[in-house]
C-alpha cells in the first residue's frame, strides 16, 4: 500500500473518530407553552354613580395596545372543549350567585410574546364569540409572565378594561372592572403532546 493511500485512511480515520466524539448539532429550542383559561363575566344590574363607560386606560401598557403590536405573533396550539374546563365551579358559583352572569368561557394552549410586544390574540380566534364583546388576550413572557386583557362590552353603554399585570401559574387572577370581570388562569405545559391529551 502506498504512504499516500495510507496518509489518507490515516486521515479520514481521524475525521470519523471526532465526529463520532462531536456533540450533535443543537436542535432547535421549541417556544414554551401555557394553558389560558377564562371566563368573563357582567354584572346583572349595570353600575351607577359614576361614569362607567370612560375608558379605564391602559394599565401596564405603554399605550394603546391597539397601537402598539410588533415582534412574532403568538400561536393558538389547541382550543380546549368544555369538558377540559378547569374554572367550571367557578364559573357556576358567579351564576348560582344571581350578581353576575357569565358570559363567556374558553381554554386553549398558546405561546407567548416577548415582554412589551402587545401582539395579542383576538377574542373570536379563540372560540370566544359572545354578542357585544370584543378584544384581546395578551401573553407576554420575559423574566416574568404577564397576562393582559382589553375587552369591551355593550354597545351604548360600552365598557372598557385594559390591564397588563405579572401573573402566577396556577393561580386564580381576577381583572375587575364595576360592569363586568375576568376570572383567568395560566399553567404551564411541557409539551405539544401534553396539550393534545
């Protein structure tokens, strides 16, 4: 055998050994996953005193988050059936309660934004197609998680609620507003093949 074809086995033998030893390549890092569930509700006697219609701004925006917007939208992976429901005691206490009366409930596993994006999900895309409300959910993920809410309900009186604030998993947050209210839930999910079971 000549020095030459010896060089080269010598050669792609060393190749072959270092990739065997190499790392893989990364593969890319899928976006984390939440399960949102909420249900909205209004009050059975509308408020009085004060002006109730005037709009509440835009607590934790910016600004309007109409307005704002930009980076990659989220994602709806999956829109939940009742009976995934997670809030459904809720739900039926505020209708036991004769005050409120819910008015919309829904579940479903999204991505999040980047913090301070305010690229949201409209209402009717995920299932929510109540008469009268309109708006967005908002996720944001940064080192905290934020969920976010601007909704709108009736048509002459209409109410308005807009708030952006950090949330935990697993626990019940409430966004309130004298005419009606939000009671919502975010949990993580590790996978999209937990969120199909």
């Amino acid at each position: 055998m000549s020095a030459m074809r010896k060089s080269f086995r010598g050669l792609l033998a060393c190749a072959l050994a270092a990739l065997a030893g190499a790392p893989a390549p990364a593969q890319q890092k899928s976006a984390p996953l939440f399960r949102v569930e909420l249900v909205v509700f209004r009050a059975t006697t509308p408020p009085t005193g004060e002006d109730w219609t005037a709009s509440p701004g835009f607590r934790g925006f910016n600004a309007d988050p109409a307005t704002q917007g930009g980076g990659e939208s989220p994602s709806v992976i999956r829109i939940y059936e009742s009976d995934r429901y997670q809030l459904g005691g809720m739900a039926s206490k505020l209708r036991e309660s004769g005050t409120y009366r819910p008015i919309a409930h829904a579940a479903w596993v999204q991505t999040a934004t980047a913090w301070g994006h305010h690229a949201g999900i409209d209402l009717a895309d995920l299932g929510i197609k109540t008469p009268e409300l309109s708006g967005t959910v908002y996720l944001e993920r940064g080192t905290l998680l934020h969920l976010g809410l601007d909704l709108k309900l009736g048509s002459g009186p209409t109410y308005h609620l807009s708030e952006l604030r950090r949330i935990k998993f697993n626990e019940k947050n409430y966004f309130d507003h004298p005419a009606f209210g939000v009671i919502a839930i975010v949990s993580p999910v590790k996978s999209a093949g937990e969120a199909a079971e």
